[in-house]
C-alpha cells in the first residue's frame, strides 16, 4: 500500500460525506427511538431498557435468532461453494458457456412474484413436482415448507434462497477470474488429479479476495433474509407461524402493521449486533486463507 | 499433461449444468408463459409450458393501464444517472481503501461494512426526514443523489477485485509520473472493467426495481417509475396472468442489460499483458 | 472542511431531532406545494389518499367532487394497495399524511386511540339522517361513543354455489334456511373421489379470518371476544367447537384444503372452476368472478344460521378517515368530501361498480333490479341487515388477528389440537388486550 496518505482521505471522502449527512442522523434517531414508545404520530416517550428487554424476554425473538443462524448456516456454505463450481466450470472451454451463465443468472432477476408461486407448487405437499419425484421413486412424501419441524422448513428455504442468490455471487467471483492468467486455467482443466491440484492451489487462492466478499455478502444477506420468506409465506396478516419467523419479519410487523417503532428499533438493533459479530468472526480469519495479490 | 479434459468429465460436468439448468430456468419460462396465458389455463397443474391459445391481451391492457412511456422513460432516466454515479464513485472510494495507508483507513473500513448491515426498515424514516428537511420530497434526487457519495456494496466489491490486482501495476505507473488520480483514472479504471460490468449489473438490477424509494418519496404520478406503475396491477385481485405479464415488462429490462454486460466481465485481463 | 461539514451535519440532525419529536398540533405542512402560498386565501385545498388509485375509487367520483365543488382545491395522493401501508406510515411520521383518506377498519379504529383520526361524531350527528343507513355506518365506532371514520364500503360474505356441480351430483341447492349442519352433509354428498385423490370437493375450507374461521366460530356460539371487546372468548368451549368442525371438513376431505386451493390457483379458481361446490364469499370477489369466468354458472344464498338459530354475516369495511392534524379548513372540506361520497348520487355509484357496499339504504335497494351474476344479491344486503357484524375489530385487532391466525394456521394443517391451539391463543390474545389498558 501506498505511504501518501492524505490521498486515503480524498479518495474516501464523498463515502464519508455520504455517512455524515444521510448514515448519522438515521443511525442516531432509530438508536434513540429503541429506548423510547413511539407510535410514529405522538412525541416518543423515553422508557429506557423497557424496550430491549421486553424483546429479550420473548420466545418468538429467540425462535427468530435460531431460524436466521441456521439459515445462515445452512445458506452461506452452499451459496459460496456453488457459486464457487459453477463459476469455475463456466469459465472452462465449454460450449454454449454463455447461456449457461444467462441461465444461472435468471433466478437473480426472476421476481418473487414468479418464483415464489413455483416454489410453492414445488414444495407443494400432496401435489408438488418434488414429492411426486419422491413417490415415483418409492420413497414417502416429505412436507417441506409445511412441516410442523422448523429445522426442514428453514433448510428448504434455504435451498430456495440458493437458487435465488447463487448466480449473484456467480458473477462476482467469475469477474475475479479474469484476473487469472489464461496459462494458469488452461493448466487447470479439470483432467484428473494435476488439475484439481491447479485449481485448489493456484486458481482458487487467486480468487479468495472474491469469495470472501461472496461469504461476507452472504452472510449478511442470511442474517437480513426477508423477501425470501414473504415469496414463501405470501404475507405477514396471513400468519406465518411462530417457529418460521425471522427478526426482519418481526421488525417489519412491529414498524408498519402495529406502529411500535420502539420494539421495532431494538429487534433490528440487535440483529444489527449479531451481524456485525459474525462479520467480526469472518474478518478475523481472513488472513488465514484470503490472498491479496 | 495435455490441456484437453477428459471427455468422461466433461460428460458429467454438461449433464450437471443440464440438470442445474432446468431448476434455475423454470420459474422464469413458468413467468413468460403464464403471462400468455388465458384465465382457464393458468391454474392448470402441471403448467402446459407453451400456451395455447397465445394470450397477448394482458400486455395490451397493461399498455392501457398504466402510462407506460412516461414510466420507461423516467425509469431509464433515474437508473442511469444512478449507474454513473454509483460505478464511478464506488471504484474511486474503493480504490483509495485499497491503494493507500492512513490512519483512519481501518475505522472507515469498518464503517463500510457495517453500513451494509444498518437495519434499513427503522432507518427509513428518519431518512425522509432528511430528505423533507431538504425540501426535497417528490423529487429524484432522494433516489439519485445518494448513489454518487458510494455506496457500501459497490465498493466492497471494488474494494476487494482492485486487491487483487498486482502492486507492481502502482508501482511501474508512479516511476513513469502519474498522480494518484492519473493511475486511478488511466489505469485502473479501465483494468476494472470484469467488475465494473458486475457492479453495473447489479446497480441497475437493485435502481431498476426499487419500488419502496419511488413509493415513499414521489407523489406526484408524472414522476412514477415503471415498477411503481405496475405495482397498482395487484391492487384488486386481478389474475395472475396479468400479474406475470407486469412481472416479465419488469425483468426484460433487466436481462438486457446482464446480455449486454456479461461480455465485458468475462471478457479476460490475460490480453493486458500481465505477470503470469 | 469535512469537520465543519460534519458540524453542520450533527445540528441539522439534533434539529430534526427535535421537530420530529415535537407533537405540536398544527398543520399538515408537509411539502408545501407551490401555489399554495400563492393562492387566494378563498381556495382551501384539500389533500385525498387513494390507496389503490382509481381501481378501487372510481374516478368518477372525485372528478363529481371536483365540480361540485369549485372554492376547493383536491390534491390526489395515490399509491398501489399493498403498499399503501408503508407509505401512509411514514408519512405520518413526517407529518405530510394526506388530510382525508381511507384503510381497513381496524387500522382506522387504532388511528383513532392514537389521536391519528378525528371524531366524526359531532358532524354525522349535525349532517347525516342516521335512520337513511344501515348499521354499517358506525362500524368504526370506538366503545366511548367516538366515530373514527364513515365507511367507503362494505364487504359482507354470502354461500356460493355452482349450479351445474349440484345439478350433476343431484344434490339440492342451498337455501336460506340452511343451517352448517346442512352445509357439511351437502359437502359430503358432493365430494367426487378418484381412486385415492379427490377431484371435486364439498366446500372451500378457507382458514383466513373473514371466510374462515371466524363464520365458523360464530355458528357454533363462540367468539373472538366478548361484547366489550376487552376479553378474549377463545377459552368458550363452542368457540373450539367451530374450528373443530372446520378441521374435520379438511381432515376428512370434504372441505377443499390448502394445498389443493394452493395447486389449483387459489380459492376463487377452485370455485370457479367446479373443482369445489360452494364457497363463502366475499361481494367484492364477484367482479373477479364476472371478469375471469363469465361462463360459470353459479349463485348465492345467505350464509347458513348458526346453532342457536340466529345468522351471523362477517363483513370487513373499509374506512375513511380525516386526520386530525389537518387545518380546520381542510377538515371541512374533507368533511365536505365524506359528505359528498355518502350522497345518493355516490352511493350509486358503488352500487355500479359492483366492487364493494355502500351503506345507504336507497343505493342498496337499487341491487334488487341488478341483472349481473350472482342474481340474488339480496343474500348479501338482506344478510347484513339480518345479522352484520364485524371481526370483532378494536384498536388492537391487527396484532391479536395475526397471533390467532398464527395458531389457527397450525391447527388447521394438523400441526396442533384444537385443544392445545385455541388454549394458547387464548392467552396470547389476552396478553395484547391487557397490554393496550
């Protein structure tokens, strides 16, 4: 890195400006707002903890944490490994490697609208494609999204979530991979084990700075899922049960359909905290296997 | 060792892209033929994937509906605006965490990630307070203004692909005379091209589809933008094949822009002439 | 510079700060539009939120208003129905609501405990003939006698049944008369089984509220609440009665369930199509009906009486409402407006539109004569005037609803008793009423 520092400072400045003048201020008054009784119409009303503790006292913000962290567990690792192969192999001589990406991309800008429906069908019980495909093989028909177990419904949304996001990350990381040398990925074709080698030691160490910011997006993404559960679920009035609930889903309850900003601040403040942990893990193991030039 | 893949590999390797393929592709063809659809068709399950009849009225009666020209136009005026800004002052920012040391590097570092965890749902509000204090609602500069101060995403990501570019390449470009912003704007810049084309990607996706900032900020109906606009297609129960139409108008946009972008990110930095 | 920037930066923020926070009454003053302060002091404008935009308000009606009257000045404020929500929230929060607009009944009722919406009272009480509306006007009256908002329309449930399904199964239409009793015997005779799946059930068993459980629980003697609208009833054993009748349709496969309504496009497709006989449904759902499947043949009835002889006809309003904080001027003329739209001439109007009810007894008469399907329109008018009542809606309905539907969700897939389910919302509902004292 370069010693004329106070180019540092020119170079960041309009993102400090941006902090300063649209970040702060938003920052300071949803702090506040966790500490009072807001309805977003009368003057807020200063009740100290009461907020952050009533949320800590109660069972569907833990279930919520437990969904988001197993949904985190189960999404980041996939996402990033998927995201990882199938950039991998699209950048190999293959044909038609083109409309392979066209295809990997479009669940990114396929609306929930759209692939909400369909994964619903999919997921669908009694009448579902994957059940069908189950049954077909003599196997039994499993609930997916209905099931009474949280654990099989977050993974299958985790699954869905996957086929959402993956090709996002896709890009990313096959954007990194031009920086790699044409020699050094022909050399690495996948023909046995000469190649693997090439590609766990030479291509992927020279693509870590983009994977690691795929785990890191990703893991935020995990911990903020939101969309995802409303493309599922259809809506919150149409009672998502307690144990598939997820803390935006909470905040976004407690803001807009019952105008208790204050319960509200303190939930998203304190996924904020949880967030920032996880990310705090991640960094601090990045000097152990990401490679910067 | 030849440079050919064993054909058995590559064998398996086309059949899981195949199979990868059909899942991530089908809700979209399930999209554009639902949106052809007529009413009786639509619930048929399994979907017949080629309608028949072809229903084009539901494209037709979102023309009538909604004053689409205006909302295209105001569409593709914000989300330009926005891509400029956001690439360029994206990779600047970003060039100036990754390239130079200074004291608060690290702090602003960490301020930049945090602020892609910031809770935007209680944020929200006290931003339009801002934004009302500055006498700016029912204007775009809510929308566009913010995209030229850079924004977290977009320089993580710029942040970590200039990274991984050689030091050398700094190096080699201050010995023959350039200044910082030079070597950012000559060299750089242009070297950035693969992720400058993702992030473009992703701006226009993420400016393109926004509905919450329109919805807030606009009143005025002139001044809609076309996800706006199609969101008032599900204000009644109308049939979901008028609601898959709204949502192909939405992504066609969108997957234009990918075709057009995807030959510069994969286009390789090998011709650069780089160390190997 | 970035410091002084920064400076600046931190006293605007304490500023807005303090004026976000400050409730002081006052104008809506919002963004200030342009030609307001221009404008001859005569000229009061009116600002009107449509949620759903002229789809759901006909243009015709405020283009009435509009000419009708000069001396105001209408500003439409629009946004799509879904998201109307978000949208109305913050502008609350930043003080620029519109000055008269209208949302769910519920919503309205908890504006009023918040001070969001103004009594209405003293002006239904100056202006309006009580005895020329149905009892629906009041339906946001708050239990102390205050009116947070007059109807913009009526939505009550009625029996639907498909004509040709009954004719084929030789099975007699539903009447009047019929009690739930004759309801789950009918479904069980038109239920069609091929081999172990059914192609053809009885009756849609929709869970939600409006259709769902609440008409089941009502039939069977129980309730949501009770009278004061202050404690749950959910611990009446007939209220556990009801949903286990509803659970027993699903379960023993008569009455269509969710994942068949989710495979087959929804509840309105199965009916349509004949794959399920009848379906409590809502007045406004048959323009979707007359739009998308023109050729079904099919018809209403009242909805069945419940146990006790005495019918109970769910119906969900919407409302508006006029913002408290508004410019005495500008609550005049939103009251000016209200007024208009509860006229003949609107009301009318809504009749036309077929998309909701409007609660004057002159426009309602005028359904008698109407020739679109469903022929029998008198089932929802009569039935509302026979036994409307509403979901129990008080100022804390939108977050007990959710908590009800939560469980009765569980309940009704089979994740949970109707035992254990309605002992659990029972205290949950309980806790939020308690919590709003």
């Amino acid at each position: 890195m370069q010693k004329q520092g106070y180019w540092g400072y020119i170079f960041t400045l309009p993102f400090v400006v941006n902090v300063v003048v649209f970040l702060l201020f938003p920052i300071v008054f949803s702090t506040y707002i966790s500490f009072t009784e807001w309805d977003l119409f009368n003057a807020p009303r200063w009740i100290g903890l009461d907020n952050w503790v009533r949320v800590l006292n109660k069972h569907e913000f833990w279930v919520s944490i437990r969904n988001v962290f197993v949904f985190a567990l189960i999404f980041v690792p996939i996402q990033t490994i998927m995201a990882f192969v199938i950039a991998f192999m699209l950048n190999q001589a293959i044909r038609a490697k083109g409309l392979f990406r066209l295809f990997y991309f479009l669940p990114v800008v396929t609306p929930w609208i759209a692939g909400g429906v369909v994964w619903v069908w999919m997921f669908n019980y009694q009448y579902g494609v994957i059940n069908w495909a189950l049954e077909s093989m003599g196997l039994d028909p499993v609930k997916w999204i209905d099931s009474s177990n949280w654990l099989m419904v977050i993974s299958s949304i985790a699954i869905v979530q996957v086929w959402k996001g993956v090709g996002q990350s896709m890009i990313m990381i096959l954007a990194g991979m031009q920086n790699v040398p044409k020699e050094v990925l022909e050399a690495s074709q996948i023909d046995g084990a000469n190649g693997w080698k090439q590609l766990t030691k030479v291509v992927f160490p020279m693509v870590t700075p983009m994977v690691y910011l795929v785990m890191i997006l990703s893991t935020i993404s995990a911990f903020q899922a939101f969309d995802v559960f409303l493309g599922l679920f259809g809506s919150i009035t149409t009672g998502i049960p307690e144990r598939n609930m997820v803390p935006n889903l909470l905040v976004y309850r407690d803001a807009f359909l019952l105008f208790k900003m204050g319960p509200a601040s303190a939930t998203a403040w304190l996924l904020f905290v949880i967030i920032l942990v996880f990310t705090l893990f991640q960094k601090y193991f990045e000097k152990k296997w990401v490679h910067y030039d | 060792m030849t440079k050919t893949t064993h054909p058995l590999l590559k064998v398996l390797m086309y059949l899981l892209l195949i199979v990868g393929s059909v899942f991530m592709v089908f809700p979209f063809i399930w999209m554009l033929s639902t949106s052809l659809k007529t009413v009786g068709a639509i619930s048929q399950m399994p979907p017949q994937l080629i309608p028949n009849p072809m229903n084009w009225d539901n494209y037709v009666t979102i023309w009538n509906k909604i004053d689409f020209g205006r909302y295209t136009m105001n569409s593709f005026f914000i989300v330009s605006i926005e891509m400029v800004g956001s690439l360029v002052s994206s990779a600047f920012v970003a060039f100036g965490l990754a390239m130079f040391t200074f004291r608060l590097r690290g702090l602003i570092y960490m301020i930049m990630l945090a602020t892609l965890m910031i809770p935007s749902q209680v944020t929200m509000i006290p931003t339009y307070f801002i934004w009302k204090e500055f006498g700016a609602l029912n204007s775009y500069y809510p929308l566009i203004v913010p995209s030229f101060l850079g924004g977290a995403f977009g320089i993580f990501l710029m942040h970590q692909f200039i990274k991984s570019l050689p030091k050398e390449l700094y190096e080699s470009a201050t010995i023959d005379g350039c200044s910082p912003p030079g070597i950012f704007f000559k060299i750089y810049l242009p070297l950035c091209k693969p992720a400058l084309a993702a992030l473009g990607v992703f701006t226009f996706m993420g400016a393109w589809n926004n509905t919450l900032g329109p919805l807030i900020y606009l009143q005025d109906k002139e001044l809609y933008t076309l996800p706006l606009g199609l969101l008032y297609l599900k204000s009644e129960n109308v049939n979901q094949a008028l609601l898959m139409a709204g949502a192909v108008i939405t992504t066609l946009p969108v997957v234009m822009v990918y075709l057009f972008a995807q030959k510069q990110f994969v286009q390789g930095i090998a011709s650069t002439g780089m160390k190997g | 510079m970035s410091k002084k920037f920064s400076a600046i930066s931190l006293m605007l923020a304490f500023m807005m700060i303090f004026s976000a926070c400050s409730s002081s009454g006052g104008s809506t003053d919002g963004e200030a539009s342009p030609d307001q302060s221009t404008d001859n002091k005569e000229k009061v404008t009116l600002k009107i939120g449509l949620p759903g935009s002229y789809e759901v308000t006909s243009k015709e009606i405020i283009d009435g208003f509009i000419t009708s009257h000069p001396h105001i000045k209408v500003e439409i404020q629009e946004a799509p129905w879904g998201d109307f929500t978000s949208k109305i929230a913050t502008q609350i929060a930043g003080n620029t609501m519109p000055d008269v607009w209208f949302q769910e009944n519920a919503t309205i009722l908890s504006y009023g405990q918040r001070g969001v919406a103004e009594d209405l009272s003293s002006y239904i009480e100056a202006d309006l003939k009580a005895d020329e509306y149905i009892d629906g006007l009041f339906s946001a009256k708050a239990p102390d006698g205050k009116v947070w908002g007059v109807p913009h329309g009526i939505n009550p449930i009625a029996l639907a049944y498909n004509q040709d399904v009954f004719e084929k199964a030789g099975v007699a239409v539903p009447t009047d008369d019929w009690t739930y009793n004759d309801l789950i015997e009918a479904s069980k005779a038109l239920t069609v089984k091929e081999g172990d799946r059914t192609s053809q059930f009885g009756f849609i068993g929709s869970f939600s509220i409006t259709n769902g459980w609440f008409p089941w629980i009502k039939q069977a003697g129980g309730s949501a609440l009770d009278d004061t609208l202050t404690k749950s009833r959910f611990d009446d054993p007939k209220t556990a009665t009801g949903l286990q009748q509803l659970y027993d349709g699903l379960d023993q496969g008569y009455f269509a369930d969710i994942d068949f309504l989710k495979a087959n496009g929804g509840e309105l497709e199965v009916f349509a199509s004949g794959k399920a006989a009848m379906y409590f449904l809502q007045y406004s759902l048959q323009v979707n009906m007359n739009e998308s499947f023109a050729d079904t043949n099919w018809d209403v009835v009242k909805i069945p009486k419940g146990v006790d002889g005495k019918r109970y006809v769910p119906m969900v309003a919407n409302t508006w409402l006029v913002s408290s904080r508004a410019k005495q001027e500008s609550k005049d003329a939103a009251w000016e407006f209200l007024k208009y739209y509860l006229s003949d001439e609107v009301q009318d109007m809504i009749v036309k539109t077929g998309s909701t009810l409007p609660v004057k007894k002159s426009a309602l008469d005028q359904l008698k004569d109407s020739t679109t399907k469903p022929l029998n329109k008198a089932a929802f008018t009569d039935g509302i005037d026979e036994g409307g009542v509403t979901l129990d809606e008080n100022a804390t309905w939108s977050e007990w609803r959710i908590l009800v539907q939560q469980v009765v969700n569980e309940i009704m897939v089979g994740n949970v008793s109707v035992e254990d389910g309605v002992k659990d919302i029972h205290t949950k509902v309980q806790e939020v009423l308690d919590s709003s004292k």
